[in-house]
C-alpha cells in the first residue's frame, strides 16, 4: 500500500510539472525549461482564452425519444471541443504551449453547465 501511494505522489509531482507543448492541455504553470547550458527560456503569457456551454440532461436521440445523457458524456464532450480548439489555436497562432487550464462545472434539475479558462505560452 506504501508503494502505492508513493508511486501516486511521484506521478502528481510529474504531472504539476509539464513542459510547454501545444499537444498537452497543461492544468498548472508551465515550468521553465533549459535552453542551453547556462541559459534558461521563461515562457510568457501572451493569450487567454474562455470557454462556456450547456448542455441538456435530456436528449433526443434518433427516434425522437428523450434519453437521459449522464455527466460524464457532458463533460467528454466539452473536454474534447476544449482539447481540439485550443490544440489548433495554439499551432495556429505560433505558440508554444498551453497552461493553466481550469475547468468548473455546475448543475440544476435539467441541465449541466461547464467554463473553462487557459492561457497560451510563447
């Protein structure tokens, strides 16, 4: 069990630590990162970035029956449209990498709401 729980610190300490790269949606700061052997590159700041949506709890589908749509399935779905977004804005654009990717979320009887905020490196 100690191995366990050390194995999951270590991979928390990786994971808060990601390098700056426009394929990863990093969830905290972007570390600096060596440049050479004296030199060290600080990334900057230079974009931000919002995101909003709602979706329904209850959905049509093909038939025309209403089927309910789980949480989990909401989120996916804004996951992905954050991921494939932000991913193209970031090579479009010339930037490095993506940080501080912030996702909320809340609920009421009939429909599930998301934002998300992140910031473009250069």
């Amino acid at each position: 069990m100690k191995s366990i729980k050390m194995f999951f610190i270590i991979n928390l300490i990786f994971i808060t630590n990601l390098y700056a790269d426009c394929k990863i949606l990093n969830f905290g700061e972007v570390q600096k990162s060596s440049k050479g052997f004296f030199k060290e590159e600080l990334p900057k700041i230079v974009d931000y970035q919002a995101y909003s949506s709602a979706k329904p709890r209850l959905v049509k589908d093909n038939k025309g029956e209403y089927q309910f749509k789980t949480f989990i399935d909401s989120y996916n779905e804004f996951f992905i449209y954050i991921r494939d977004t932000s991913i193209k804005t970031c090579e479009t654009n010339g930037y490095k990498g993506i940080s501080n990717l912030d996702i909320k979320f809340s609920t009421d009887d009939k429909t599930y709401y998301f934002t998300a905020t992140l910031n473009y490196v250069k």
